[in-house]
C-alpha cells in the first residue's frame, strides 16, 4: 500500500499515512482537519514507475490515473 506524506494547512502538522483507496478522506491527526495537502509519497518517489508522482494515485489496473477514469472498482 502506498504511504503518502500529508501536511495539514490548519495547523501545520506533517504526518504519513497509508492510503487504501484514491477517494479516501485524510484528516490531521492532530485538529481532524480535512484540509489537508498531500505531498510527493516516498513509495512513488522510490518505485518511479509504478505510482505517479503527477496523479499521485494509481488504481493498479489502469498503471495510472485515477480509479475513476478506468472505470475499475477493485476498490
Ligand atoms: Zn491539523
């Protein structure tokens, strides 16, 4: 599963977390806030090829993109 690194524009807080599915919702854990910005993820930045650092999700079916655009619902 990837791990992305999250930093929360309510209070600041940088953290990671693992991300199951392109549509999950990611709250601070610090203030809950939702408003959160997802950073470049290690596991993308390592594998390169496999998960794309522009989309930032891959559904694994497509190799690309969103899961919304392939029309998969492995998820
Ligand atoms: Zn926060």
């Amino acid at each position: 599963m990837p791990i992305f690194d999250y930093k929360c524009s309510n209070c600041g807080r940088s953290f990671d977390t693992l991300v199951r599915s392109c549509d999950e919702v990611v709250q601070c854990p610090d203030c809950g806030s939702s408003d959160v910005a997802r950073l470049l993820s290690k596991f993308g930045f390592k594998s390169g090829s496999r998960f794309s650092s522009s989309s930032g999700c891959s559904c694994g079916s497509c190799g690309g993109g969103s899961c919304s655009s392939c029309g998969t619902s492995r998820h």
